[in-house]
C-alpha cells in the first residue's frame, strides 16, 4: 500500500463510521420513552417546533408531557425543555405538532403514530368521562373530578366529537397510519396547520417563524393516511381501546 491510499484510509474511514452513527442516534420520543420506562401510562404531544439558521439549519421539538406515575393517580401535565432534532425526524412530524406522537395505554403497549391529543388514553374512556348528546353529533365531557383534562387537550376551545373518535378507533387505530381527522374548510381537524392547532395554539414559535409562513403557503394539507437542548423550559399542573 502507498502512502497516498494509506492517507485516504485515514481520511475515509471516521467518515463513514460518522456516517453510520448517524442511523442509530436516538430521536427525543425514543429517549423519552426510554426514560418513562417504569410509568405506566403518558402521552407525549408535539408542543412546538422549530427551524432555525439561514446557511446551517437547526431543527427543534418541544413535547407536552401527559402521565400517570400509577395507574390510579392522577394525569400531571409536563413541558420539556426545548430539543434539537434531525432534518428527517423534523420532517417526519412536520405535520404533527399538536398532535400525541406517542403514548402508552393502561395495558403497557406502546404506540408512535400520530393521533389527536388524548385519543389513546383517556377521549371515550368510561374512567374519565362520558359522551354527551346523540349521535355523531356528540361530544366528550370529562367527570367533575377530571374536569382539569378538558384544558390540557384544549376541548373547550375545540371539542371531540364522536364521529372523529369512532373513526380514529374504527379505521385507524393499530394501524400504524396517523389519523388527521376529516378536511373542515379546507383543512385537516388535526395536526401543524389544523382547525385545531391554529385555534388553540396561536403563538407558538412555529407559527410565527418564516418557516412555518413558507409551510402554510406551500405545503400541501396531509391526509389521514399516513438530543441537545436549547434553553430550559418545563411546567407543571395537575392532570389525572375503550369502545364506542
């Protein structure tokens, strides 16, 4: 071997072992669902994200955390800190904030499809709640004791309707594909640029970076088919398949 294929050894080789490091980095959902190991059930929500940088570009999620440190206490609400993520998980879940993009039900499995907020653990639970008023046309209403659920999926501002559910549970859930809710006026229930986000979620950094004003001008809507942190942000506030 002469010593310039022996340099371009050199030279090649922590390429291509950065390279293959990059695949098994693990993304913040993992990380945090590695973390929550032990707690029997949450929600991890899509809070906000963001696209920073003009030449190099920086991607970050911030996650809303809904969990159970029993199975009979009472959910409890968490913000995390703000997380750098890569340019394909951003992608992946650009039409998602807002969104649970992953949870864990009262019987241990594990699901990382996108769903509306809720939908896996406690909309149409009897435990919590009931349906009120008839028909497609009915909504969900938390008991007096879990009326505080009722801010932390935003269902005053925007309730869940029994027809979204039926069909989230019926055609969608276990499937593997994200469920966005039917097109009102154009735009999808659920997800980044839904009826939901935008009237519940009006300031969010997405929604006031050009980012997110080049994504509602160019992207088209989805359909129901289918790290490091910067800055340090967290709250926290009380918080307590289910047929039809």
């Amino acid at each position: 071997m002469n010593y310039k294929s022996f340099l371009l050894i050199i030279l090649f080789v922590p390429l291509i072992n950065s390279c293959g490091n990059k695949n098994f980095e693990k993304n913040p959902v993992d990380n945090l669902i590695r973390d929550m190991n032990d707690v029997p059930i949450y929600s991890i929500i899509l809070n906000d994200m963001e696209e920073a940088g003009t030449f190099f570009k920086e991607y970050r999620h911030q996650y809303r955390i809904i969990k159970q440190d029993t199975k009979d206490s009472e959910p409890a609400e968490t913000l995390t800190d703000w997380y750098a993520v890569g340019e394909d998980f951003f992608n992946q879940n650009i039409n998602n904030m807002g969104m649970e993009v992953a949870a864990k039900t009262e019987d241990g499995k594990i699901t990382k499809t996108a769903a509306p907020p809720g939908y896996n653990n406690y909309v149409g639970n009897p435990k919590y709640g009931q349906w009120q008023g008839s028909g497609g046309n009915s909504f969900w209403a938390f008991y007096g004791q879990y009326a505080f659920m009722s801010s932390m999926f935003n269902l005053l501002t925007y309730p869940a309707r029994r027809s979204y559910y039926d069909d989230y549970r019926g055609s969608y859930y276990g499937t593997g594909r994200p469920y966005y809710g039917p097109a009102v006026n154009g735009r999808r229930a659920y997800g980044t640029n839904s009826t939901y986000t935008t009237q519940t979620k009006p300031n969010t950094r997405w929604s006031r970076s050009t980012s997110s004003r080049s994504f509602r001008s160019g992207s088209s809507q989805p359909t129901s088919r289918s790290g490091s942190r910067f800055g340090s942000s967290s709250s926290r506030s009380r918080g307590g398949g289910f047929g039809k």
